[in-house]
C-alpha cells in the first residue's frame, strides 16, 4: 500500500529489486578476483549498499563514513564535515563509492577528493539514482541504477526529517508535508 505522504511512486520496489540485482552482477563480473571495498556514506545508502552486496557474489568488504554538510552558506563550497570515518585502510585497495542518490554531486566531489588522498588502487562510483538536473561538480558515475528528473524523492533509504527511509519503493513526497518549497 502506497503511504498517504507519498504523491506517486515512482520506482515501484520490484523495479528497484530487479535493477539492484543487475548492478550486483555487473559489479561481481567486474571485480572478479579483486576484493572491492565498498565505501558507502550514512545514513542514506545503507539499504542499497544491503541489498547490493547480496548480489554480488564475490569476496569483498564494506566500510562506512558518516558526513555533514556545514551551513548552506557554505555548502556551495562543497565542505563537508566527517563525522565518522573509514575503519579500515583503503590504501591499495579498490574501492566502490556506494550512494543512495547524486544531485549537486558537491557531497561526493569532497569525499573522492578525500578517498584519492588515501591511495586507494582504484576508485568507482555506483549509485542508485543520479539526479543531474541540479549538478554543479562534475562526477564521473560508473554504475548507475536509475536516472531521474529533479523531484524530491524518499523511500529505499532517503529520508525526509529522518522518516520514509524504510519505505520499499522510491516515490515523490506529497508537497503539503514539506511546505511551500521542496527540501534541497
Ligand atoms: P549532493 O551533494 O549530491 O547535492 O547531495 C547528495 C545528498 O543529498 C544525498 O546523499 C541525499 O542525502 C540528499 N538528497 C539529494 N537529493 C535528494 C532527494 O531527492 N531526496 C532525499 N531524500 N535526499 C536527497
């Protein structure tokens, strides 16, 4: 059943299930015999990041940083702050930066900046949903799962004031929950 805050679903959760499954296979077949690490940022990603490994049968790791943008004043800058970081070294290591969703891509353009700083062998980029109407750093995304037009969406992980993460399909917030101007 659809939630009464949700105006439309836009990728039902078999749709993204089935899409998922081919990223994880496309994944596998490529770091066959490479141990990735796969790098995903809380809170967002964590849904994609369970069900991406479940399909991806090879071996691998997975690490987890949590960041913050500071105000929006700065956030043009692109400064994040991190507020957990990598557990393990990636030195050497490939890596697959896993995100829920890209749009300015400023978020991610601080963290590869980050993560190449660490000397890493490799760095990819998987996500879920690239938004690129709104995008002001260019990001170079290897595995894309959905592109989609410039809509505030939840669900499959994105949140809104931290509610809808659970949600199993990704879909369009109902404007009157969020007042006269979509979050951004
Ligand atoms: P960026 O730095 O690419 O602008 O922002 C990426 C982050 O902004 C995502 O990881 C996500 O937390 C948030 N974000 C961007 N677009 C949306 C959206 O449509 N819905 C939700 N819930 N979060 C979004």
């Amino acid at each position: 059943m659809m939630h009464a805050d949700v105006e439309e679903v836009l990728l039902s959760g078999e749709e993204v299930q089935a899409r998922v499954v081919e990223l994880g296979a496309q994944l596998a077949a490529d770091y066959e015999g490479r141990e990735p690490v796969l790098v995903s940022v809380l809170k967002g990603s964590i849904i994609f990041l369970a069900d991406l490994v479940r399909a991806m049968p090879i071996p691998l790791s997975i690490d987890l940083m949590e960041v913050s943008s500071y105000g929006t004043s700065t956030e043009s800058s692109g400064q994040v702050r991190i507020l957990k970081d990598l557990s393990t070294s990636i030195e050497g290591r490939e890596v697959i930066v896993v995100e829920d969703i890209i749009d300015t891509g400023l978020t991610l353009n601080y963290l590869l900046r980050y993560l190449h700083d660490k000397g890493p062998a490799s760095i990819r980029i998987c996500c879920l949903l690239d938004k690129p109407a709104r995008r002001l750093a260019p990001i170079e995304i290897d595995y894309r799962g959905f592109t989609i037009a410039d809509r505030f969406v939840i669900g499959y992980g994105l949140d809104y004031g931290e509610r809808y993460r659970n949600l199993p399909y990704i879909g369009v917030l109902r404007p009157s929950v969020y007042g006269a101007a979509p979050p951004a």
